[in-house]
C-alpha cells in the first residue's frame, strides 16, 4: 500500500499542471444500468489520459544530475504522452520507446509534445525490455509506466479527488493494465474510506492480473490480444500485485465485444469519447460483471480518451449493424436492364436509405446472365427490418443478410 502522505504529497506537486478532471453523476447511464454512476473523466485531461499524474509527479522528484541525463520510457501510447509533457515543462530531453502497433494518434501525440519516439515489438513488455536496454546503453533515467512509487503516487491523486467530489461511494471501478493506477487510487481509498469496494477490470484478452489475483499467485499470459491497447499488459508486476492483493476486493475481465459496446454507448448517449482501456471500467458495469443494486453508487474510472480515429469508425461501423439500424443484403439478379431498378423501389417503398450498392456480373460463382448486388442500407431497428424482408420475399426477391 502506497503511503497516502505521499499520494496527498504528490498532489500538490500536479496541481498546477494536471487538470482535476470532472466527477460528475451520469444520468443516462444510471438508468440504464438501474444504479448510481459517477464518472471520472480522465479522458478530458491534459494528454487525453491519467499517466500525466504518475510521469509528472516522478519527474518532478527527479534530482538535477537525473534530470541532465534525459529521460526514457516504454509505452503503449498515453504514459508516453505524460512523460513528454512533463519533460517539456521541465526542459528535459525524453525518448519514448513504442510497441510498433501503437496507433497513430498517440506516436503523433507524442512526437508533438518533443519527444524522440522508437517503435519496437510486438506489444508493451517487449518494448519495456528494450527500453530499459536503451535506457542503460545511453545512460538515461529511466520512467516506468506503473511500477515505480512516485508514478503510483500521481496516480492515486485520482482517487482523492473522487472522494472530495463524492464522498459516499459503494464502489470505485478501475482498469488494469499493469497496475499502477489501482495500486494508487486503492492505496487512497482504502486509507480514507475502507468500506469503498475497489473493482479492478481486465480486458480478457490481456488478463494476466485476473488470473494472478484469482489463483494468488503472479500467472503471466503468453500473448495479449485486445482493442483496449492502453490495458493490453502481458505480464504482472510483482510490485503491484502486491498492492492489489491488499487493497482490491475484486478483479473482473471483459471481452472486446463489451468494451466495443460501452466505447459506442459512452459516444452515443454520454457524448464522451473514450478509448478501449477507459471504457473497460463502464463495459464491467453495463455487462453486470459485479453484483451490485439498484441502490449502490458506483464511481468509474474512464482513464483516457486517445482512441484511434480507424478503431472508432470499425466500432460505430459494427455497433449501428448490431443495433439494427444498418444491414448490408446479399442479392442475386437476372441481368437485365431495369432489374435493379425494381430492387431499389422495392426497398423505397419499405422506407429503407440505401446508402452503399455493389453489383458484380462477373463472379465465377454465379450462373450466366445473373448478377449479385451487394447493398447496404440504414433502417430504423429490428422490427423495420423485418419489414424490409418481408417485402423483398413478396416481391420475389430472394435476400440474405450479411453480418
């Protein structure tokens, strides 16, 4: 457990740097889990994530000779963004080293704010294993993501301000990727107000601290595959598990279809945008991944907002098909003039937008003189889909729905 002097210590050292982001009751998604949520938006901080608490309060606590060296660190994208910020408020040089399939959005982020960036391996561990590498080869100081006390300080700041804002929560909802946000807004929680229930979410295709918390023992995982890159985490550190093992009281996993379906949810009706990690708090709530009441109240934690602009698309693509209010239709044609014409009557007058059509004669896997029409259009839920079926079977067409 992390000391709350120095969590308390640490937020004076952020305050006039870091945002206090807002903690605010969230209507729409209480009533649609029927419970009380509160959310921490760390999605609107300075970076767009939580890491600029732990980055900035370690390098602050740095020394002159630390300092002169430069700084280096392993990240998955937002840690990255909390170093360079606060190297740059400090004239200090960084170089961050970043899994190659970071996306976009977050190396650009990075180089924006003046730091050098390096894209090595596969995920996070095997570009923390080269950074510390690099870090001893160029004699520079070194700046974990979420082992090290000062970084788990910072970001226990997040908690304080929790409970200044709300002081009577029943739970706190937290993603893990390695651990170092838990282990500090834990550390404060359970210092303050022990009777607060501490929910730690994994994404379960990185969710080798559900496993170790499970079987009380560290079981790291052989690969991660997961949309919430900022929580995609191979292995456990022993330092954290530590902090976890006393401080969290449950530790649950969501897949990616959850975590895809509360990004689109927070984006739709709570005009947030939030990435896989900050959504994974919100996707263990909505999918009743921990016993709860229609009485409790809940603070969940959105850690960043740094979603790539590709991922969202795929996931607002996916999500209106999965709500029934888009259907791509697989359909087969006598090519022959005006055919296509009779279709797209047919589906105006069951009300449907068409907004995508392509028609292919030359597949091998039609017969001559037909045509497949491939055609995608907006709808207005199930049962108007339903509808549109029915009057493409009437009007002898035979339809299939592609998913």
């Amino acid at each position: 457990m992390i000391a709350l002097s120095e969590i308390v210590q640490a937020k004076r050292k952020i305050s006039k740097v870091v945002n206090k982001t807002p903690f605010v009751y969230a209507p729409v998604l209480s009533e649609e889990t029927n419970t009380n949520i509160y959310l921490k938006k760390e999605n609107l901080q300075i970076t767009g994530a939580y890491k600029i608490r732990g980055a900035y309060n370690k390098i602050a606590s740095l020394n002159e000779e630390e300092r002169a060296k430069g700084v280096v660190a392993a990240s998955a994208g937002n840690h990255a963004q909390g170093v360079g910020y606060s190297a740059r408020e400090f004239s200090i040089k960084a170089t961050i080293i970043m899994p190659e399939a970071t996306p976009l959005l977050k190396v650009t982020g990075t180089k924006d704010l003046g730091a050098d960036v390096i894209l090595h391996g596969d995920n996070y561990d095997e570009a923390y294993a080269y950074a510390l590498e690099y870090s001893k080869t160029n004699d520079l100081t070194f700046i974990h993501p979420f082992e090290d006390e000062k970084v788990i300080a910072g970001q226990g700041t997040v908690a304080l301000e929790m409970l200044d804002s709300v002081n009577d929560l029943d739970f706190v909802v937290v993603p893990i990727g390695g651990g170092g946000l838990i282990s500090g807004v834990a550390s404060a929680i359970k210092q303050l107000d022990p009777k607060i229930k501490v929910i730690g979410v994994n994404a379960s295709g990185a969710s080798a601290m559900y496993d170790s918390f499970k079987n009380k023992k560290i079981t790291n995982s052989k690969s991660v595959r997961t949309i919430a890159d900022g929580i995609a985490v191979r292995d456990v550190s022993e330092n954290n598990f530590k902090h976890i093992l006393e401080c969290v009281d449950e530790i649950v996993k969501v897949d990616d279809e959850e975590i895809a379906s509360a990004i689109l949810f927070l984006l739709e009706r709570q005009k947030l945008v939030v990435e896989g990690g900050g959504a994974a708090s919100v996707a263990a709530i909505m999918h009743k991944k921990f016993e709860y009441t229609n009485k409790s109240k809940i603070g969940a934690i959105l850690s960043g907002g740094n979603i790539d602009v590709q991922m969202l698309s795929v996931i607002i693509e996916k999500g209106l098909i999965k709500s029934h209010r888009k259907m791509k239709l697989l359909i087969t044609l006598i090519d022959k003039p005006g055919a296509l014409m009779g279709l797209t009557d047919t589906l105006r007058a069951s009300n449907a937008n068409i907004i995508e059509i392509d028609y292919d004669r030359t597949s091998t896997k039609l017969s001559y003189g037909d045509a497949k029409i491939t055609i995608v259009i907006e709808t207005k839920g199930k049962k108007h889909q339903e509808k549109v079926m029915d009057m493409l079977k009437k009007n002898g067409y035979e339809a299939q729905i592609e998913v």
